[in-house]
C-alpha cells in the first residue's frame, strides 16, 4: 500500500519535471506564431508591434519586393526597448514611449533577418518570402 502510493508520487513528480521541460523547450526553441503582414491600400504590408518587454509579434512575413510598414507602438518606458533596428536593411530607429513610430522600407532580399532592441537583446523574426 505504502510502496504503491509512493510510486504514484513519483509518477507524478516525474510528468511534471517532463511537462516543465517540455515548456522551456517550446518557450526558448519552439516556432513563434507567424503573423502575416496584411496588404493595405497601394501594396503596403502593414504590422502593428507592440513593444513590451518584447516585440508582439515577434514572427513577421512578408513579400519581397514589396513595400512594408511596420508600426511600432512602444507600450512602455524601460530604456531597453528605446531603439529598434533592422541589422540586415540598415535601418536603427528611436522609439519614442507610448507613440507609434512607423518603419518603412522595402525588403530587396528573400530569407529571415533579426530585428532587435539597441543593445540586441529583445528579438523579433522577419521572414521575407521570395517574390
Ligand atoms: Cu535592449
């Protein structure tokens, strides 16, 4: 009785432990939600991000080819977020708190480029589909 009922503990302490990994994995390594940039009028994908902490998206897709906005609304006032920039397309960009700063520009070549904060610590993904 004793022995079984310890053995149900274990089990159970032991499904945690692998769910709680599993959730870290996913957390660090698992696919983001995508987010499609939506067309507007005159061809502009458009993206609205909220900066928190983060970026929300942090999974953008785009069109080559084709002219992007992005809209950045910083929803905070921590220093960390206070610039954005776009390594790979030359553009570095302050955020004014609690204001929507528009990036714009017209992404020439297809793959996956990072955009970060200033000090490249907050991430985001833009995946730019071949035209
Ligand atoms: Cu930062």
């Amino acid at each position: 009785m004793m022995l079984s009922q310890l053995d149900a503990t274990q089990v159970a302490v032991l499904v945690v432990g692998i769910l709680l990994i599993a959730l870290i994995l996913w957390y660090f390594f698992g696919e983001r939600e995508r987010t499609i940039a939506e067309e507007g009028t005159g061809g502009v994908q458009q993206v609205k991000i909220r900066v928190k902490g983060g970026y929300s998206p942090d999974l953008i897709v785009v069109k080559q080819g084709r002219p992007v906005r992005l809209d950045f609304y910083r929803d905070e006032t921590a220093s960390c977020s206070e610039e954005v920039v776009f390594g790979d397309f030359g553009i570095a960009r302050p955020l004014p708190a609690y204001e929507t700063t528009a990036i714009e520009f017209t992404p020439d070549k297809a793959g996956e480029f990072t955009f970060t904060c200033g000090m490249n610590m907050l991430r985001g993904k833009l995946i730019v589909e071949p035209a």
